[in-house]
C-alpha cells in the first residue's frame, strides 16, 4: 500500500468517526439543549442533530415526569404530652423538565442546563436533597409524632402548601431556579423508632399500613391523571394554534369555535412548512358558518386554491 493510499484511508477514517460524533438523534419523548464549550446556546426538538465535535455537545432531557425518592431523619415536634422523636420519612419529589414544544416553555431548558447539568441520578439527589428536606423539616415543625404518624394526608397537604408558596415566592431555591415544571413533594412512607412501634396495636398497625399503601394506589393514580392533564393541554394548545391560524385572532367567540369543531370533526389539517393548509370544504364551510369574509375563506385555502 502506497503512502498516498495510506493517507486518504486514515483521513477517510478520521472523517467517519467525526460525523459519527457529530451526528446525533433526539428522540421524540425527548428535547435537547446544544452547548459549546459547555455554554449552552439553543434547545431542540426531536430528530436528526447536527453538532460539530469535539466543540459541540448535546444534552438530553426526558419529556416524561421524573420521581426522586429521598430517605432522611427529621425531628418531629416536642409539646406537652409528646417529647421530640427522631423519625425516618420516605419522601418522592416529582417534576417534569421544560421540554413541551412550544414558544414559551423549551427555551427554558437553556436555563434548566445551567443548574441541572447531569441527569444521573446520584448527581439530581445531591442537587434536590436540601431544598426537599428542609421544606419537609419546616412542616414536621407542626406535627408531633403522634399526629404525624396518624394524620399523612394533612402532613401532605401542609406539604402541598408550604411547597406552592415556596415556588411563587422564592426565587433562588434551586425548586426555581431549575425552572422544572408540575413540581410536587410527597410523603410516602414513616418509620418511628423501635419503642414507640412496639407500643401501637397490631390493629392499627395493619391499619396505617393500608393507609400507606392507599397513599401508593392514590400516588399511582395521580401520575396518570397528570399525563392525562399534560396530553388534553397539549391538544388545547394545537386547536388553539389552529383556530387562530383560520381566524387570524387570538380569541374567538362561542359560535366561531363550535363551528369549526364541527368542520374540523370531518376534515384533517395538513401541516407543511409551518402554515395549516384547509381545504375548499372546510374554507367554505367555515364562511358558511361563522360571520368571516368570503376573502378570509379564500386566503385560507391552500396555495393556488384562491378562486
């Protein structure tokens, strides 16, 4: 093998596994964020990604809500007929990452980068642990053991609301700072010392046990009906971006919008390039049925449609 030859196979090679480097796959439960020299300068949608290495990387973030168990001794409250106990709580944080596709959320994630830059799940445990602990420290104030032990729906709720005060008025918790989103804490599960387990009946032992696994039932029940949530207001969003792509407003009256959900429950809009293309059934259909000029239902017609 010549020199030459030699050459033009390493350079070959060198290529190659540059544009391996450099080409990368988001997938579509995920968005991403390119940085360069670890700064980070855009996020991006799922599909094919072009990122020049060694100078560009990609940072992936999930679309899905994200659970954190943390495990942590918290001091209950001391008064008169209760001393101070040391007891062991089981806590789940749970969030999604800014990741919807849509103008006012998925720029977010260049800030999410610069908090959160790892998704191990060591490294979000050491990031969220004291934000969550002390929140959760702050309530325990309230409850002496007893009443922790016995009341968890109302330990929970006070959660609930020292949490949503908390992300509306501190700003430089990391909980905000991360900018993730449906943020909520949890207690799943107590431990009390040894002693003061032996000293329950075995009857209402048994009984707060099914009231931790209703909590588990009702927490499983919770993640499907927020997915549920996040899927009915990603449809609203695109009707809502449709509906004022024909209007050409933002905000439409009752009759305009059962109109063209009558219509659009028999026609399918094509989306190229960015513009919604509605065909001549449902443009005259639209000027049929709601007050738009005959010369709006023409402009919304696709290209070459205008007659």
């Amino acid at each position: 093998m010549s020199e030459a030859t030699a050459f033009i196979l390493g350079l070959a090679v060198l290529i190659g596994f540059w544009l391996y480097k450099s080409v990368r796959v988001v997938k579509a439960a995920e968005a991403g964020v390119v940085t360069t020299f670890g700064k980070p300068e855009k996020a991006v949608e799922s599909g094919l990604i072009f990122i020049p290495f060694p100078l560009c990387d990609l940072i992936v973030f999930p679309t899905s809500k994200q659970e954190l168990e943390f495990n942590t001794r918290i001091l209950t409250k001391k008064d008169k007929g209760h001393s101070a106990v040391n007891v062991t709580v089981h806590l789940s944080l749970r969030f999604r990452y800014p990741t919807r596709m849509r103008p006012m959320e998925l720029p977010l994630l260049l800030k999410t980068v610069k908090i959160i830059n790892s998704l191990e799940s060591e490294y979000l445990h050491s990031l969220f642990m004291e934000p969550v602990v002390d929140l959760v420290e702050d309530v325990c104030q309230e409850f002496d053991w007893e009443r922790l032990y016995h009341d968890r729906k109302e330990f929970n709720t006070d959660i609930k609301d020292r949490l949503d005060n908390l992300l509306k008025n501190d700003r430089h918790n990391i909980l905000v700072e991360s900018q993730i989103r449906n943020v909520s804490i949890l207690l799943t599960n107590l431990e009390l010392p040894q002693e003061l387990e032996a000293a329950i009946s075995k009857p209402e032992s048994a009984s707060l046990e099914a009231d931790a696994e209703a909590i588990k039932v009702r927490k499983v029940a919770a993640a499907k009906a927020d997915a549920k949530r996040m899927d009915a207001q990603a449809e609203k969003e695109r009707v809502d971006e449709v509906y004022s792509s024909i209007l050409g407003k933002k905000h439409w009256t009752p009759a305009e919008g059962a109109a063209i959900r009558g219509i659009e429950g028999r026609e399918e809009m094509a989306k190229g390039d960015g513009v919604y293309i509605v065909s001549d059934d449902l443009a005259s259909g639209l000027a049929a049925s709601i007050p738009i000029a005959h010369i709006m239902a023409d402009a919304m017609k696709g290209p070459g449609k205008k007659k």
